[in-house]
C-alpha cells in the first residue's frame, strides 16, 4: 500500500516536473527569440527547419484570425479547459491521461496566451519550410489535443 502511494506520488510529480520543463523551454527560447538570439536564423537541419523570430498577431499555425475578439475567446477557452480539468480531477478517478493531457494544452496555451496580452502576438521561433512558423507551446497543444482526441475516439468505439 505505501509502496503504490509513493509510485503514485513520484509519478505525479515526475509528470509535473516534464510539463514544467516543456513550459519553461518555450518561455526560455521566446526569450532568446526576443533578444535577437536567433539572427541571423540557426539552423538546426539546414534550411528546411530553422530558429527564427516571427510575431504571430494570429492564431496558430498563422491562421489569420485576429484582435480583441480572438484574446476573449482565448482567455474562455483556457479558463472552460481549467474548469474541465478540476472537474475530471474532483470526479472521474480514472481519467488520469485526459487530465495530463489537457493539463499539457492548458500549459501552452497559457504560454501563447502571455504573449499576446504582453507583446500583443504570439513569439513564433520553429520554422519549419513549406509549412508554417510554430513555437514549442503549439506543439505542447497540438500533440496533446490530437493524443486526447484519438484515446476519447478509441474510448467510444471499444
């Protein structure tokens, strides 16, 4: 019984510690990007996937949705998201992935979301050629939506 409960509790704090390492990595680069660190642009596999600095005054993956309306939908859906995460903590014992899950795309959008209230737009510094302009944030959102969507879909079907 002691043994689970400190599995447990080193599990969760493991877990913790990785979502914060992913959250500080976006903020800590956003910071270099910022400051110029990335001019001219680095190249981490030639041209086809680069640092570089863009301000993203849209939404993700440059998609061009913009101004005040699109902040005010940000701020509901991450406060809904908090408000489903304390749900699904204080109910449903056994979602422990979904709310790892959703915890992770609360984090980046919580990041992505600093951004825009401080600068204005979104720190964009993952380029990826032919593709888009991304941050570490937007992949913390999208692998965890697309994971999330892909268990509740494979939940329904079993």
């Amino acid at each position: 019984m002691v043994n689970k409960l400190y599995t447990t509790l080193y599990k969760n704090i493991a877990i913790i510690v990785m979502i914060a390492i992913f959250f500080i990595a976006d903020r800590y680069l956003k910071y270099l990007a910022l400051n110029n660190h990335f001019n001219p642009n680095i190249k981490l596999i030639g041209d086809i996937f680069t640092l570089s600095f863009t301000a993203n005054y849209n939404i993700a993956f440059s998609l061009p949705v913009t101004g005040v309306w699109l902040n005010i939908s940000i701020v509901a859906i991450v406060t809904l998201l908090l408000l489903y995460i304390v749900y699904l903590i204080i109910k449903e014992k056994g979602a422990y992935i979904n709310i790892i899950l959703l915890t992770i795309i609360l984090i980046g959008a919580i990041s992505n979301l600093v951004d825009r209230i401080s600068l204005g737009y979104v720190v964009d510094y993952l380029y990826l050629k032919h593709f888009t302009i991304f941050n570490l944030a937007d992949v913390m959102i999208s692998l965890s939506a697309i994971i999330y969507i892909l268990l509740n879909i494979r939940k329904k079907h079993v």
